[in-house]
C-alpha cells in the first residue's frame, strides 16, 4: 500500500464515533422548534392576520399583500429571538439541489447607524439572477432578471444563524425556472379534479391533499478515503474499482446492527430534522455495506419535497461533523446495490378519508377501485412520461441492474386487487363489491401471536406498486428532487380524473344509474390499461420482450427518454391542466440534455485524467520492478531455470503492456469523441451522442483499469479499494 493511501485508510479505521448532542427533552417537545409554523404564527400574528394566512395555506386563498408587512414583522420577530441575523429566498433551481441568497435583517437608520428591518416587500418577493441558473434559454446572459416568490403553504424555518424562505422561482417574463412552481399548480389540478370525482361518493368532501412518503437511501464514506479519491470528489462516483472479495453477498448487512459511528450521525441527523419540523421516523442498514435509509412520516406532497431537500442538505453538514461524507449518487459503487428514494404516493380528503384505502363499505370500495384504476390509467397513458421524470445520467447506472425497478414502468397491484379488478371486468354486473380487509394468520408456535396480513404482498421489482392504501413509485433516483416524479404522477392522475367523470357524466346524462354508470366506465378503463398491469419478475429478459409486445416505453437511451416530454400528448396534458406551457417544456428539456451531456463529459476527463496521472504510471513503474527482477535473476540462475522461474513474470509484464496499451489508446479516442461531440449544436443530438460514444468508452477504459488494479503490487497502488471504502471501522 503507498504510504499515502497507508495513511489515509489508518485515519480513517481509527475514526472514534462523535456522540450527537443529547436533546434536553423530548422530541415531541422540540419539534418544529426551527419552524414558523402554526403556534408560532398564532403567537406572533394579529389574530385577523392570523386568519387570513391560515386561509391562504388551508384553501388556497388568493394571498392579500396587504398583510405581508404584519407577517414580515412577525417573522423577523421570532427569527431574531431564536438568534437569527440574516434572511433569504430558499428555492429550488433546475440543478436538482436549493439556492439561497444571504441578506441581514439591516438597513441604514439615517443617523450613522442601522437599525433591523424585514419589510412584507422582502418577505413576498426577490430577484435572484434568472440566466446564472439552468433555464434552457429563457433567459439570455444579459437578461438577468428573474423572482422568487414566497409560498405560504411551506412554512419558514431556520438554519443556523438564517431565516429560510421558501419560494418558487420564475422569469421576468413569467416562466416557471424551479420545481417548486408547476409542483403547486399540479397538486392544486389534481385537487380540484379529485374531488370532482369523490362528490359521487361523499359530497362533504371539499379538499384532496397529495400525499408523499420519501425513502431516503443513501451510502457513507470515510472523509479521508474519499478525499483520496478524485472520482468521488468530482463525480460523486467510483469510476474505477475492482469488487471487494466480500460485499453484500453474504446479505448481512440489510437491517443489521448500525455501525456505533454511523448511529452517532443518525442521531445528531435526527435530533436537527426534527428541530426543522421533518418528522423522521425510520432508519436501518440498507442492503450494500455503508447504505443506509432514513424515511419520514407521510405528509402533503409540497412540505414533504421541501424536507427532502432539507434533509439532504443536513446530512452533507452532519456527515462531516462524524467523519463522513455522504454519497447520494445512485450508483457509488459497481457491483453492489445502489441507491434509490421510493416516493410512496396517495390522495386523502378533508374529511380524512384515504383514498386509496379498501373501506369497510361497498360503496367505499367502489370509491377505491375507482382511484387505483383511474390512477393506473394515468401510468398506463403516460408510461414513457412517468420514465422521463426520474431519468438522468445518474440513475441509469441503477434502473434495471437486478436491484432496482427495470427502466419499463409497470405496476403491481397484488392477488387480491387483482381478482377484484378480473372479477368486475368479467363479470359485466352492476354490483358493488366487498374487499377483505387485513387477514389472520396463526403461526404454528404457541408464544407467537396472530400475523395481521395484508391485502397485498410487495413486488420490489416494479417500478409502481400498491402497497395496500398507496402506490409506491420505486423508480426514483437517490439524488433527485422529488417535485419532478410528482408533478408528472399528480397532473396526469388529475386529467385522467377528468377524463372519467366526463365519460361517467355522460352515461349519467343518457339516464344511466350512477353505480352503473361507474362500473361501465371503470370495466373500460380496466381492458385498456391491462398493458401496465404486471405482477411477475421485472427483471426477466422474457418480460423485457412482452413490455415491448404490450406497447409499453421500453427505450433505455436517457437522451431519448427526455423525448417523452415533447410529445403532443403530454403538452396538451400539460398547458390543459396549467402547469407548464410548451415553451417551459422545451426549456426543462434542453436543461435535461445538457445536464446529461455535462454528466458524462465530466466524467469522461475525471477519468482520462486519473488513467493518464494515476494509473499508468503506477502499472509502469510496477511493471519497470518487474522487467529488473527478471534480469536479475538471469544473473543469479542457469538459463533453463532462469526461464522458468520468469515466466510468470514475463506474463505479467506483457499483461500490464496491454492494459496500458488500450487504456493510453482509448482515452485519447475518448478525448476526441468529446471534441466531435461538443461541436453539435443541437443540445438533444449532443446528449445522443455522448451517450451512445463516449459513455460506452467509460466502462471499456475501467475494465483494463480494474484488471491492472489486480496485478499491481498493492504498496504502490495510490488510490482506496472497494475493500478499503466499503466498511466502516
């Protein structure tokens, strides 16, 4: 091992675990401690301010400037005694991470000194430089104006010493340059169609919240080992690395004992989600050695991105504090799991109802099979779109690796949903149906009490599956923003949900009884979307070939992918329901492909480069103390023993000699595949053609790299092997 490398991995084996600060009181006592939430805005609104503010967040109100001031002030207010000094628009770019810019609550007294000010003006608005962010051309560098705005619906909160602002972010000339904006136009159509359709059911109901449940996967790895490596530094991947002889193999890591270090990180990770108002609740080891998965408790679909977007920012911060950096690539390391983020999705009412909950009534499970199929109808129709919103650079590596959901979306429903849908298909009687609920089973062990089964078994390769009161969208990439999946999932449910009352209103409208009318409607939508409906191993080859059969997107190229979003069909889907225009779908797009272009070509020099500086020349030197052992032993020995002695040598230096060789040869190749493809105009036909030329060169360069990595003496070796990176001490 190189001295350096020697030292690096000692560091990091002798880590000690940093105890987390133990909270002085419970956690239903600090939570929200950090967050403008409700009893905080009661306290320090006027009572009518109050009011109108709770009505803005509750129903949507149009919010009245004319009460931003009072807010401002009560906001700087509790911010400055909880030590606040500073404020800023917090808002999510088209970069897949947050932006904030800094301000302190000052401003000039007139008198030679300041005074703390917070205006409604500062409060509701700013403007951030609209062209230094992805806008796919928008904006030209010159036109630099663009606005955050403040969305009351995702409450304030406090990072160290600055108050945090959620907002969306637009263009001066009104386009939307986050997530955040056409997040909330989605869960406000899906809302109003929603409820549309449960007024046949229950006609109290007069709100439908979107519901997400995020499962936060993610790898952890010593800071010295990966300061001592510039794939990970750079890319957030290893882009070279033989298999450790012991991975996950043995399946024992998958919910063992946490490693004492990283329980430390947990819990000081918890204990801060907690204090910002993210109602962590579930930790365990995931199934590749340093993985691990943190999840919350459900809550409506905006907070529940914006606290996604907290927490990983928080577990970059904590990591450090423990001797950690935190991996949330999809894909860290070749050969083993990576990393994924399940959105676990539903629709509730006002009046508490799950919408995707079995009820204890036949009209209520006639109101369930009516949002699981209409839900199905909506991936079914939209299969290739739903792909596109979790595809990226990164998440490739990982869809379809036999660890996670194949890059074909289907869904699995389950024995028992599934019968319930042949039934009412085939039947063609209008009668409504009764679904059991959670069934008894008694193990054959005396101590052992009933096993409430559920309705429902899971199906870890399908990329959308019930899961008995929700449909849980596995396809989602560790490292991605929420927003992207759910504002596809909610607009499409939303026009589907259209769709069917129009087509049930018209039955109605010939005089057919309502229930009637329902199934009829419900019996069609379940002979067309049968297509998506697959409870089998995604995983097969044989399925890969009955998905293209069925019609289903079965395109693997990410470039292409993307296409999906320009389709007649998902523009029309879009503008209809207002959440994006064709112009801000063409703009999302060429972000999409240049970011994927960057990806790979960042890659592409993150690799020659460690090849060129790092690899050859330690498998040449290697190979130099090879060729002067072999003429030192011809020296020592007879020419028939020298040979046979030397052979094996001899092998290994004509070995390295072609590794060297091809790597030297196809980096050079590469280098010029990435000038031909950088002089493309087009960013669409740029993207293609990284992924088609270059990105295959990636893997063919670390193969030889990765053989090398096995004959080169490991003293000499500079950079930390799987073995080495992959267990915590």
């Amino acid at each position: 091992m190189s001295k350096l490398r020697f030292r690096v991995v000692e560091t990091a084996f002798k880590k000690k675990a940093i105890e987390a600060p133990a909270p002085e009181e419970r956690p239903s006592e600090y939570f929200a401690k950090y967050v403008f939430n409700r009893s905080k805005m009661f306290k320090y609104l006027p009572s009518k301010v109050y009011e109108k503010l709770v009505d803005v967040i509750d129903n949507g109100s149009t919010l009245d400037r004319s009460i931003a001031g009072d807010v401002a002030a009560g906001m700087k207010k509790w911010a400055m005694e909880m030590g606040a000094t500073h404020y800023t628009h917090w808002f999510h770019p088209l970069t897949e991470g947050t932006a904030e810019k800094h301000d302190a609550f000052i401003e000039h007294d007139g008198k030679g000194g300041v005074l703390e000010e917070f205006s409604g003006k500062l409060l509701v608005q700013q403007e951030p430089d609209a062209s230094s962010f992805p806008n796919g051309g928008i904006r030209n560098t010159f036109e630099a104006r663009g606005y955050t705005a403040w969305d009351p619906s995702s409450p304030a909160f406090i990072v160290d010493d600055t108050l945090c602002i959620p907002t969306i972010f637009i263009s001066y000339t009104g386009e939307s340059l986050d997530y955040k904006a056409p997040l909330l136009k989605a869960l406000r159509a899906v809302d109003k169609a929603a409820v549309d359709v449960c007024r046949y059911f229950n006609g109290d109901v007069k709100k439908v919240f979107s519901y997400l449940g995020w499962e936060q996967e993610y790898f952890l790895v010593d800071e010295g080992l990966y300061a001592a490596r510039p794939d990970l530094l750079l890319t957030g991947r290893t882009l070279m690395g033989h298999d450790s002889a012991k991975n996950q193999q043995l399946e024992d890591h998958y919910f063992g004992a946490i490693p004492t270090r990283v329980a430390s990180f947990m819990k000081e990770l918890e204990i801060e989600a907690l204090k910002l108002g993210i109602p962590v609740k579930t930790r365990h080891n995931e199934v590749a050695p340093n993985q691990f998965e943190l999840a919350p408790v459900f809550e409506e679909c905006n907070l529940a991105v914006d606290h996604n977007m907290l927490v990983m920012a928080l577990m970059r911060k904590i990591s450090r504090r423990h001797g950690f950096r935190v991996l949330l690539h999809e894909k860290p390391f070749k050969g083993i799991n990576g990393s994924g983020k399940h959105n676990n999705w539903s629709l509730g009412t006002d009046t508490g109802l799950l919408l995707m909950a079995p009820g204890k009534s036949p009209e209520d499970n006639l109101r369930f099979i009516t949002f699981v199929v209409n839900t199905l109808m909506a991936v079914y129709r939209h299969n290739g779109l739903l792909k596109a919103s979790i595809s990226s650079a990164t998440n490739a590596h990982r869809l379809g690796a036999n660890e996670a959901p194949p890059a074909i979306i289907s869904s699995f429903l389950g024995k028992q949903v599934s019968q319930v849908l042949d039934y009412i298909e085939n039947s063609g009687k209008d009668e409504l149906i009764s679904l059991a609920g959670k069934q008894g089973m008694k193990p054959d062990i005396p101590q052992i009490p009933e096993l409430m089964i559920d309705n429902t078994d899971r199906n870890r390769t399908s990329p959308f599956a019930f899961t008995g009161n929700r449909f849980e969208f596995r396809a989602v990439g560790s490292e991605a923003n929420c927003a992207s999946a759910m504002i596809v999932l909610n607009t499409a449910v939303a026009e589907q949900l259209i769709l069917f009352k129009k087509d049930v209103d018209a039955l109605i409208g010939k005089g057919e009884p309502k229930v009637a009318a329902i199934l009829d409607v419900i019996r069609k939508y379940i002979r067309i979307c049968k297509p998506i409906h697959f409870d089998g191993n995604g995983y097969s080859e044989e399925w890969k070939a009955e998905a293209l059969a069925r019609g289903l997107d079965c395109e693997t190229s990410v470039p292409l992918i993307f296409d999906n979003y320009l389709k007649p069909e998902t523009i029309a889907m879009f503008e209809t329901a207002g959440i994006m225009n064709k112009k801000e779908l063409e703009a999302r797009n060429e972000v999409k492909w240049e970011t994927y272009t960057k990806k790979i070509q960042i890659e592409a020099r993150v690799l020659g480069d460690l090849a060129m500086n790092h690899i050859v020349p330690v498998a040449t030197q290697y190979q130099t103390d090879l060729i002067n052992n072999v003429y030192k032993m011809k020296d020592l020995y007879p020419e028939e023993k020298w040979k046979k002695l030397s052979g094996k040598n001899m092998e290994l230096i004509e070995e390295i000699a072609d590794h060297t060789t091809y790597i030297k040869e196809h980096v050079d190749a590469m280098t010029e595949a990435r000038k031909v493809a950088n002089r493309i105009e087009s960013e669409r036909e740029k993207a293609i053609a990284y992924h088609d030329r270059i990105a295959p060169m990636l893997e063919e360069i670390r193969y030889h790299i990765d053989k090398l990595e096995l004959i080169v003496d490991n003293q000499m070796w500079t950079l930390p092997k799987y073995r080495e990176l992959l267990f915590i001490r």
